[in-house]
C-alpha cells in the first residue's frame, strides 16, 4: 500500500518536471514562459526542500547536497531577472533544467 503511494507521488513529480520544462522550451509567447519559468523555479526549490527535510536530522552532508539544486534554481532566478538579451534567458532556462532534472533524479537514487 504504502510503496504504491510512493510510486504515484514520484511519477506525479515526474510528469510535472517534465511538462513544465518542455512547456519551457517549446511554448512561444513571453509572458506564458515567463510564468512557467516562475512555476518551474518554484517547483524546483519546493523539491529540493522536500528532499533535505526528508531524511534525518544527522545526515548533515547529505541535507547540503539535496539543497544544491535549490541554490541552482535561485541562481537562475537571478540570471533571468538580470538577463538583457535572449542568451541570458536561455541560460537561466538551461541552469533551471539541470537543477528541476538534479532534483528528480536525486529521489530516484534515494
């Protein structure tokens, strides 16, 4: 009962990671990335906070290493709010990628 449970909850934040991030890359209009780059950033840093609350207190190394993707999300928070031209964009959408695909994959090892 319970692993089933774990297994809808992880392909639940499987399907949203990976729709939100192809929503990313393959919507068109501005202002609809723009939100979704928000949600997804957002959605980043929850995960990661789930990961390093979810295992004990002493695991101290291990807590820092699940908070690393967060870090990578508000970096590219602020590589967006700063980017002056569509590279820098870019940029924050491909260090927002690598910390959303870090944090999935981070509950498939633990």
């Amino acid at each position: 009962m319970a692993l089933g449970l774990l297994l809808i909850f992880y392909v639940g934040i499987s399907v949203i990671s990976i729709g939100g991030l192809l929503g990313l890359y393959l919507v068109k209009g501005e202002k609809v990335k723009k939100v979704l780059f928000y949600l997804m950033s957002a959605w980043g840093i929850a995960l990661s906070a789930l990961q390093a609350i979810s295992l004990p207190t002493n695991w101290i190394a291990q807590r820092v290493m699940g908070l690393a993707p967060g870090v990578l999300c508000i970096a590219a928070l602020i590589v967006h709010l700063k980017a002056g031209n569509g590279r820098q964009k870019m940029a924050a959408y491909l260090l927002l990628t690598v910390a959303v695909a870090a944090d999935v994959l981070q509950f498939i090892i633990r």
